[in-house]
C-alpha cells in the first residue's frame, strides 16, 4: 500500500510556422519558383522521388513531380509540405519567316498552326489581331502569339520590309492602220522581266513589242525584288481607204494620158514621179513616161499606195518618095510610104488606086497630100506633100543642077553623079506612076541598069529629108 510519486516536467516547443504550397502548373521549357515564404532561420530540404534535390528556401523547377520540402525549427521541430508541379506541352508552331511585300501589296500570313488554338497578333508592340491570319501591308516587327487550351503560348518574331515597285509611265493607247502593226514601247528598265498577255495568253518576254492584233493587251513588269506591276493597252485597228486600183497606161510621145482616181472625195491625194511630190489633185494627167506613186489617206491616216506605169511609146517614124515630086500634066505617079510595122491614111483629091503602104495619084493640078502613119501602139504622125503638076512636057526639076542624070536618053543604063556627100532615096516610076526602083544612094556616083525597062518617059526622084530633086528621062532603043 505504499506510495512514491515523482513530479515530471513537459516542456512544448514550437513547430516552424509554414504557408503551405499551393499545386503548380507550367509550360514546357518554362520553370517556376516554389516560394517558401517562412521564416529564413528555419532549415530546409527539398526531395523529388525519395532525393534530396536542395536545402534552398525556395527553388526554381521545370520537371513535372510532387516536390517534398522539409522546414526545422531551431528547437528540432519540423513540419513537411508537398507542391505538385504539371508541365504541359507547348503549342505546336511552324515559325514564319521575314517577308518583303511591295508598296501598295498585301500578303496574308501562312500561320500552319492547329485551328484549335488561340492567337494574338501585334505589331511594333500593340495588339492588332486576334485571327489566325492576317493580312501585312504595313512594314514592321509583327509578334505571332499562339496559344493552346491548356494556356501555353510560343511567341513568334517576323519583320515585314516594304520593297518599291518598279517605276513605270502607262503605255498609251495606240492605233494602227489595217495591214501594218502596232508598237508597244514601255520605259522601264532593262533589269526587270516582262511578259506581254493577249486574250489571257502569254504572247511575249520581250521589252518591246509589235503587235497586229487589235483589243486589250496586258502588260506585267517584274523588278528584280519581286514586286509586280501591271499596265493595259487598248490596241485599236484602223481600216484603210477603199481604193479601185488604177491600170497601167500607154502613150504616145509628146502625148499625155490621164490617170482617173475614182476613189471618195473626202480622201487626201497625192502624187509622186521620181520620188518627188508631183500633185496633190485628185487625178492628173501624166506626160512621161516612167512609174507614178497615187497615196490615198482617209480621215484616220491610214493609206495606201498604188503604182502606176506609164509606158512612152515610140510615134512612127517614116517618110515617103517622092516627096513633093513635079509631074506632067495627064500623067499619075506612085508615091510610097518608107517604114517598118506602120499602117497608113492617105487623103487628098485624085487617088487612083491605094495599096496601103503606097497610092497612086494622078491630080490634074497642083494638089496638097497628107499621109497618117500609125504604129502597132496606135501612135500617129503625118506628113503632107505637094504634087506640082507642069502641062509643058518632059521636064527636070533640080536643085541648083546639084544632082547630074546621064544619058538622056537613055538605052541601058544612066549615070547618076553628085557634086556632094549625102545619103539619098532614089525611086523611078513609070508614065503610069508604077514604081519600079526603090534603093540608097551615098556613093558619088553611081550607075543604074535600065536594059530592061520599055521604051517610055520616066520619073526619077532623089530626096532626103531636106532635099529632093526631080528628073524625067526617056528611055530609047539603040
């Protein structure tokens, strides 16, 4: 029943004070401080899955976990407390590279990114966009914010430059006359590219270019930056004058031939001979031979050319014998017409007989002849000649007895004989007027055989074209 007591003292410390942790969750690449906000005298220990990771107060972390941290009082005591740390993933992001847009352009950004996210744009630091594309028109830094749904965001940097275009003066509109071409001239510089459209179709890289074909063209320049501009011309095809082509003419020389314009009056006409400007009425007569330009301009200033030829053809050129022969007075006389590829108009009184070339006459005065010689070309020239009709007999017209016939009479042969040098036609005809001698004569003398002519009265004539004599002979039987 006996008793013993003892007397024990307790002594209670204190524990640390501690703010708990609060569950953290960062992004992928990020970290995060786990902040003790304790008291500093207190000592720590931070373990991750059973280690001991730092005896810091607080500690930055990346690395998903539940983080354990240990707080000792100075007196022993200790309190321990848990974070947990969620890393979620970043966005998935294709970055966007710098761009060069030209002034007046835009370009839409190519943001590949998951249509599930959220975006921000800005610009030089100010918010402009919260599509998930935009237009850029405007130079700068441009940031591309991307977020997902567990609100991890990448930040992406591009800078836009704004490139000049090039410098261009409007290629005007042109017009062309139908059958010629237009030229599209434009004034850029060599180092740009260029592509001329037609109807939607690539028609030429060059600088310059011709074209016949009428409607809007489409100019594209490209500067060796890039930038793109574009011009159109609006070609416009001209018709040309209705024109009724003029023949080709022939005249005769010393002629003249009209070359008839049949074309509108309200056209503009000129001509031209031996490339110089001829006339500028509307048809003209043309008096040499050779080509003649008709230019034929309607009121747009198209034209067109036509070429005439004038051919000068040669007028006849002949004589005849005798000329101006004196006959007696109940005789006729042949006179005949000398040149080649003629035909021959003979009028006057008296005509006998007309053989084309020749006619015999037998006027009974003095009368006055004309003969019209025509070419195959239908060109003409005349000559007129008188017969000079004596009622005394046999007679011998000479000229200052400048010209010698001997014997007279004659039995086979006559001597003809001149005093001069020059070349002569000699004819003899019969009392009927019957040619039967035509030939040259240039020698000074000559002889000529009349052994078979009849016994008769003769006319002999010797002529030029300035000088003509005539002589009557009597042939005799020795």
């Amino acid at each position: 029943g006996c008793q013993h007591r003892d007397t024990i003292r307790f002594t209670v410390l204190t524990s640390p004070k501690h703010t708990k942790f609060t569950d953290k969750t960062i992004c992928t690449g990020d970290s995060i401080l786990l902040l003790n906000t304790d008291s500093s005298q207190y000592a720590f220990q931070w373990t991750l899955n059973g280690n001991l990771i730092s005896n810091q107060q607080s500690i930055y972390v990346k690395t998903s976990g539940i983080y354990h941290q240990k707080i000792t009082h100075s007196n022993g005591c200790f309190v321990k407390d848990s974070v947990k740390v969620i890393v979620n993933y970043q966005p998935t992001h294709t970055p966007l590279a710098d761009m060069a847009i030209c002034i007046g352009d835009s370009v839409i950004t190519q943001n590949a990114d998951s249509s599930l996210y959220n975006f921000s744009w800005y610009r030089n630091g100010v918010f402009i966009s919260g599509q998930k594309n935009i237009y850029v028109k405007t130079a700068g830094i441009y940031v591309n914010k991307v977020t997902s749904i567990n609100n991890c965001s990448v930040l992406d940097t591009f800078e836009v430059l704004l490139t000049t275009k090039p410098y261009h003066i409007n290629v005007s509109d042109i017009s062309f006359c139908n059958g010629d071409s237009a030229y599209l001239q434009n004034n850029y510089i060599s180092a740009n590219s260029y592509e001329w459209y037609y109807n939607d179709t690539l028609f030429s890289t060059q600088k310059n270019i011709y074209t016949v074909n009428p409607g809007l063209h489409i100019l594209k320049v490209k500067s060796p930056a890039g930038c793109i501009l574009f011009d159109s011309v609006i070609v416009n095809k001209l018709s040309l004058p209705s024109h009724i082509k003029i023949p080709g003419k022939n005249i005769c020389r010393a002629d003249s031939v009209l070359l008839e314009n049949k074309d509108s009056a309200n056209y503009a006409i000129a001509w031209y001979y031996n490339g110089n400007l001829y006339s500028i009425q509307k048809s003209i007569y043309a008096k040499n031979a050779g080509t003649y330009i008709n230019k034929v301009t309607n009121a747009s200033g198209c034209f067109i050319v036509d070429t005439i030829s004038v051919n000068n053809y040669q007028t006849p050129i002949f004589s005849i014998t005798p000329l101006n022969p004196t006959i007696i007075k109940g005789t006729s006389i042949n006179i005949k017409a000398i040149g080649s590829n003629n035909t021959y108009q003979w009028s006057g009184d008296s005509i006998i007989t007309n053989w084309g070339d020749s006619v015999k006459l037998k006027p009974s005065k003095n009368s006055t002849y004309k003969v019209i010689a025509r070419t195959s070309n239908n060109c003409i020239d005349s000559l007129t000649f008188t017969i000079t009709v004596d009622a005394t007999g046999i007679i011998s017209d000479k000229k200052n007895n400048s010209v010698k016939v001997l014997p007279n009479p004659a039995t086979n042969e006559l001597q003809l004989s001149k005093d001069f040098s020059a070349r002569f036609n000699i004819s003899i005809t019969d009392n009927i007027g019957k040619v039967l001698l035509i030939r040259d004569w240039s020698e000074l003398k000559i002889t000529i055989d009349i052994s078979n002519y009849d016994v008769g009265v003769y006319m002999i004539v010797i002529s030029n074209h300035d000088f003509s004599e005539y002589h009557k002979f009597m042939k005799v039987v020795d």
